[in-house]
C-alpha cells in the first residue's frame, strides 16, 4: 500500500519506507523501516552492560530477544528505560553474524510496562460493579464463582478463549483440571482458518504456507501478505529482503500496493476472491509446460487426475478475466515460479485465510506445492525443526494430570449440538446463539479479545438489547488493560507485561533454516502496580481451586528451568548466551520419514477420502456443485456478494504498528500509525479506512475525511486514507482492533468485526468471514 505519494526516504538492506516518529524517552528509540527497526541511540555501551537485563517481545507473539537497559530511579529502584535487538538472535535477527532489531511493536514494551492505563490491581464484581480487591480475595471469589457454576450448569458450559497467553498452564487449569472441553483457540478460527485448516487436510500442514526457506530461494510468490509488515519475527522481513538480493525474484499479489509489494519485482493487484483462478491457471501453465516435479506427483500425491481435471482450460487468458490481471503476466509468473521449483516458495496467510470462498482458493493454492515438489526442499516450503521441551508436569510434579474435560459435551465440535463447523472445528460466530440457547454460560479468556478479534455485534449487544457478554453467568479474563470485555467481566485478574515476567520460546521458524533453538529470559523488572505474571495468576487460581498438587512451582522460572531440562538447560544458561542456544540440526524432506500432516503418508490433491459428506452438505448450502478437489468457485457463491447497495469489499489487515490492538492503549504506536499515514498534524488517532481514489472521488470522499462503513449488520466511523495504491472496489481496514469492544472503546477508530453476521463464516473451517459487502459514505453525508 502506497502510504505516501511523497514519502521521505530511508533505506535498510534496500528497503524504503517513510521515517516514523523521532525518538522518545519512553523507550521507544527507533525509526521503523519498511517492518523493521533500527536503535537510533546505538547498541548498548560496556558502561550500560552492567546495568542490562534481558527479555523476549511477546506483543506479536514471536519472541524477539531484546536487550533491556536498567537505571537506577530516585527511589533506589531500578527501571528499565530503553530495549535493543540481540545480535545473531533466531527471531530478531537473519541469522548469525546479523544485527538484531525491534519493531514498533517491541520498541514500546517500556512505554506499556508503565503506561498508566494498564489495570493496576485484581477486581471482582460486588452488588453490579467492579470492586478493586486483594490478590487472594480475587482468588476466593474466582474459585468460589467456578464451583458454584459447575454445580449449576457444568464444566461443558463454560467456553475458555485462550489466545497468545504465556502462562503454559491456562488450559491445564480449565481443561485437564476444571473439565471445560470448550477451547476456541487462536488463531484458526479468527485469522487464518480457511488456509491453515485445508493446508492441514491436504498434507502440508496449517503454518507451512506460510514458512519460505529464504536462504536457498529463487522464486518467491507473497500471496495475501505483508511480509515486510505484519512479519513473524524480524527474521522474515530481513531474510526475504537478502534473497531479493540475492537475486531471487519476489512477486506479490495482492488487492493492496503493500510495503511487500513496494520492494518485489512484480505486484499483481488481484481482485479480491479470485486467488483460486490465478492458482488454478498458473498450475496449467506448469503442467501444459511440463515444469511439474513428476516423481513427486508418481510416488507422494493423491488425486492429481482430479487436479489435471480443474486446471483444464484455466489458461492465463481464462484467469485474466476473472482475477482483473494480464494474461501474459499470469503466464510468465507461472513460468517463473515453475522453472524455479523446487527453490521456489509461497508464503501465504490471512490473504487467502479469511472468507468462506476463499476455502477453495486456499486449495487451489496449496495445491501448487504438491505440483511442484517444493515441500520441505531447499528454497521451498520450509518445515522447521523445533527443539523438544520437557513436559513440567512429568518432570517437576509428582501427581498424574488427569483429562478430566474427557467425556464431557464439547457445544463447539460436536456435529450433534449444531455448532461446529463441517470439519468438527469450533466456530466462534456461534458462541452468542449457544448463550441464547443456554448451553454456554460462561467465558473464561486470556490474551484475547473475542469481540475485536472476528466477532460480532450480538457479543455486545445494542443500546435496545444485551450481547452474549451481558447474559453470560461468570465471565473471567486475564488482561493488561481495560477493554469494553474486561468492563463486562465478574473477575478481571491484571497480568504483569513481558518486561516483567520470564519467557520462554522453543524452535520452529526463524533466522536458522537447519537449525532448531530455544530463546528465553528472566524478568527485567519487577512486576509494576500490583499486576502478576500470567503463570503466577494461574497457579494462584489453581491453588485456592483445590488443586495443590498439580501447581508445586514456587516461579515461573522453575517451572521454565523444568522444561529444559532435557535440553540440559536453564534459564541462566539463556541469558548467559544472550537469550538463545542452538540445539541441534535437522535435514530436509522430513516426509519421507514421518509423512505429512496428521500422519497421512500423500499429499492430497482431492479430499474425497476425507471431506465427500462435508462437501456435499456445503453443496446443499451454497446451492451450487462444491467437489472435493481443486475448483473455481467465484466470489459470492458462500460469502458476500457484493451489490448496488454494498458495492465494495471490505478486506482487514495489520500493520507494522499493532497486533491485534494489543498496544492500541500505548501513545507512540498511536503516533507512529497517524505519521504513517500522513495525518499525523489531524486530531485523530484511530485506524484507517485505505480506498481508491476512483471510489473515493465517486463518493465525494476526500483524504482525511471521516467516513462511515456501512454493511447489512452494522456499521461504524474512521478516517479515509485516500490512494491509488488499492485495487478499486476494494477498501482496506487498516489495522482492525479498535473502536467498540477494544481496548479504547470510546477512542477514536473502528471495530470492523462489528459488521460481520453471525451466518458468515467458512463452513469447512470455522473461519469467520472477513471479506463483507459494505457502504463507505462521508460521516454527515448523504452520498
């Protein structure tokens, strides 16, 4: 996306992005650079080395090492005022020998362990309102609370929304222990369901997608992401700006002109919903041309007669008509990427992850690594090693964890109570029918925010009726700040941020493509206020539950040192390391020896041994021939169909600023975000609305104004960004997160989920629909 027509420039390893803000005491010291960051103020001094501690950002869940210089205040205490990137660290940097650095995000973990809007202090519901109380009164009355709901209504009644938390033991406590079996997870069901959910199917498995071996590539499509923005880790922005120069060719699709497609050698402004076309005739380019790896195809893959049935006739001239791109384009991407294959990879994700016709979008997609033999080959797609950690319940506790959730109800994947999706996965959307229904009563939640992160409005309900939060029970959330769900909630328990509490990370992707490691840190500073780490609430709830003997630790760092053992670790050994070691090699082509995903021995073209019953239900829904293997389906045939009265396609996304809104509550984030977008000098400080200027002209719509979004559910007001940089019909939510339901409800900014119906949802994944139908109009206006 083309956030500036008149940017100033900097440049990183090549890449070009508008200065953000200048630096602050706060901590956060950097200018962001196209999703990365530098340290305006250097790398830390030998003088500062005595006073340094160490941390992992967790704000994006990836674990960046992070550097954290101490000084000591007028009170004798010692207060963390600055945080630099580790060298050479597995998340934080490309790789040994490379600098490590922070995002936005992580350069304001000093600014959010003092923010003063964070909650201060346990509360609990007395006589309707929140009542500030002690630790252990908290306690007592969240167990009392449990027991009595168990009595009245059972475990099977209570839904736990476990997000991101770094606890490791919120599940234990509600599922093994407490025996709820309703656990909606993240991220399936809310970011990436249709993608991960068919990867997994097909063989390749969920992440996968998403995993470029970047060090050995040649070719590299970015298919509905922003690796340079919304990245996992510095490693995958810094890594995919070496293979450009390396030489390899970077080719992003995508309705938005995004900081990826910035720095790639072709941008393809997909219409939004055709991914399925462009895939299905870039496979017939291949296999018309004989590109595909035929072995791979003889001996690993099931169903290709079925996929060489889809692909005929889908010729790059067919996919232009529908995809709104040239055909000779089409052509000679395909030609590339075939060419190049197998050091030729896709990474993908929320792009073809979020609308119920994107399901066989994402097919068609994944479809092109079983064709091409890329998976985990060098270049391709990359299955990272992790490093094994011990279980701390067999190492440091003596009594067995029972499953005491076994046997009972699960509402969320039993086909029988008619909630679940067609694959048995959870389906948040249906979470406020089931309270209607009475068969939920009660939500427990950490790290995660149902109602901003892919629900609806009957969450909340209007100024006429009551949401789901309203009629529920008991609900209990664990949170660092004030949301309008911790507003609602009977207990609000204020957890410690990362700063101040240990951490630990195991393997998987990252700066090291054959090498697996783990990366962990004690806490830099005490926890402020009177905040807990999320182990410490957890083992506090679990303790006055009853449950003693299964909560023996006196730390989180015990329990951490626990699960290292095996590794022959601690946490000291970490920070003596600066927060990571290299465990040990792994090679590739892992599915010779242990298979694909869930253990099936092919890669699967067509599900018909799998999914024939799923299929044909989602047939008698849709009303139109839905089969089990590769297929054109056009956009409206399950999701939105777009029309005179909603004629354009609202899309979301991140940006390098924001995950989930996590840090919305934090002022240099909120600067940050406005300056990127040329507004800083407005007197707003919400998210952004990206439109066309052909459809913002059509509706008397200029940059700047404020606009509302409209959709047949809902609807809700923030500021156009006005660019060519955005495929025209399309709009952009950008990031999503804010506004009612968020951290800063009453805040400038847009809750775009609130636009979502119930109904709306992939129905073989559970994937809530984000692409809607909508109205854009000038607030105040008529046009």
């Amino acid at each position: 996306m083309s956030k500036s027509t008149s940017e100033t420039e900097n440049t990183q390893g090549g890449l070009t992005r508008r200065t953000l803000l200048k630096t602050s005491a706060a901590g956060a010291l950097a200018a962001g650079i196209g999703g990365t960051a530098v340290q305006t103020s250097g790398a830390a001094t030998d003088e500062q080395s005595e006073n340094t501690a160490y941390g992992n950002c967790w704000q994006c869940h990836k674990l960046c090492g992070m550097e954290v210089t101490l000084e000591e205040n007028s009170e004798g205490t010692e207060v963390a005022t600055e945080v630099h990137g580790i060298d050479g660290h597995p998340r934080g940097s490309a790789g040994e020998g490379t600098k490590g650095t922070l995002c936005p995000k992580g350069l304001s973990q000093v600014e959010k362990a003092y923010s003063p809007k964070r909650i201060k202090e346990p509360y609990v519901r007395k006589d309707g309102e929140l009542t500030a109380v002690s630790w252990d009164e908290a306690f007592e009355y969240a167990a009392d609370k449990l027991e009595t709901f168990k009595e009245e209504h059972g475990a099977e009644s209570l839904v736990e929304f476990h997000g991101w938390g770094t606890a490791g033991t919120f599940s234990t406590l509600f599922g093994n222990l407490y025996g709820c079996p309703n656990s909606v997870p993240h991220p399936t069901p809310t970011c990436f369901g249709s993608m991960a959910v068919t990867g997994t199917l097909m063989g390749l498995g969920g992440g996968n997608i998403r995993w470029v071996d970047y060090e050995n590539t040649e070719y590299v499509l970015v298919w509905g992401r922003d690796v340079l923005e919304t990245f996992a880790g510095q490693w995958e922005a810094k890594q995919l700006l070496k293979a450009r120069e390396r030489g390899a060719t970077i080719v992003t699709i995508d309705p938005v002109y995004t900081e990826t497609a910035k720095k790639s050698d072709k941008w393809l402004p997909i219409k939004p919903r055709t991914d399925g076309a462009l895939a299905l005739a870039i496979a017939n380019v291949i296999i018309e041309e004989e590109l595909y790896d035929a072995e791979f195809v003889e001996n690993y893959t099931h169903g290709f007669d079925a996929y060489k049935e889809a692909v005929e006739g889908k010729t790059p001239e067919w996919a232009a008509e529908k995809t709104g791109l040239d055909a000779e384009v089409i052509r000679e991407v395909a030609l590339g990427f075939g060419r190049a294959a197998p050091n030729a990879g896709i990474t993908s994700w929320t792009g073809l992850g979020q609308s119920a016709d994107h399901q066989k979008g994402a097919q068609n997609l994944v479809a092109l690594t079983g064709l091409v033999g890329n998976i985990d080959r060098p270049g391709g797609q990359r299955w990272f090693g992790s490093a094994g950690l011990s279980n701390p319940f067999e190492v440091g506790c003596e009594a067995e964890l029972p499953n005491n959730a076994e046997g009972n109800q699960c509402y969320l994947t039993d086909p029988e109570a008619g909630y679940a999706s067609l694959t048995k996965k959870p389906v948040q959307n249906n979470v406020p029918e089931m309270v209607d229904n009475g068969d939920v009563n009660g939500m427990v939640y950490y790290y995660r925010n149902p109602v901003t992160d892919g629900a609806t409005q009957e969450w909340l309900g209007t100024d006429e009726t009551d949401g789901a939060l309203d009629k529920m029970d008991l609900v209990i959330g664990i949170d660092a700040f004030w949301s309008e769900t911790t507003k609602k909630a009977d207990v609000v328990f204020p957890e410690s941020s990362q700063l101040e509490k240990p951490m630990l990370g195991s393997g998987g992707y990252g700066a090291y493509n054959t090498e697996a490691w783990v990366t962990g840190s004690k806490a830099a500073i005490d926890p402020q206020w009177n905040t807990k780490p999320g182990f410490d609430i957890i083992q506090g709830l679990g303790r006055a539950m009853g449950y003693d003997d299964y909560f023996v630790w006196d730390s989180k760092e015990e329990y951490i040192n626990d699960q290292l053992s095996g590794l022959d670790l601690t946490l000291d050994d970490l920070e003596d390391e600066d927060t990571y070691v290299l465990t040990g090699e792994y090679g590739y082509e892992k599915w010779k020896k242990g298979g694909f995903a869930q253990g099936a021995d092919t890669f699967w073209f067509d599900l018909d041994k799998k999914l024939t019953g799923a299929y044909e239900k989602l047939s008698e829904q849709a009303g139109a021939e839905i089969g089990t293997g590769p297929q054109w389906v056009p956009p409206g045939t399950i999701g939105d169909e777009l029309s005179e009265e909603y004629p354009l396609e609202m899309l979301d996304a991140r940006t390098v600023e924001f995950s989930h809104g996590g840090d919305q509550a934090l002022t240099k984030p909120l600067e940050q975000l406005a300056e990127s977008y040329d507004h800083e000098h407005a007197d707003y400080r919400g998210n952004y609305l990206v439109m066309h200027t052909e459809d913002a002209a059509a509706r008397d719509i200029e940059d700047g104004d404020m606009v509302t979004i409209s959709s047949d559910h809902g609807e809700a007001e923030l500021m156009a960004f006005v660019t060519e940089g955005i495929r025209p019909g399309a709009v952009s939510v950008e990031p999503y997160g804010f506004g009612r339901g968020s951290i800063q409800p009453d805040e400038d900014g847009a809750n775009n989920m609130l636009l979502n119906s119930p109904d709306q949802i992939d129905p073989i994944s559970g994937e809530i629909d984000r692409h809607i139908a909508i109205s854009v109009t000038k607030s105040g206006g008529e046009n």
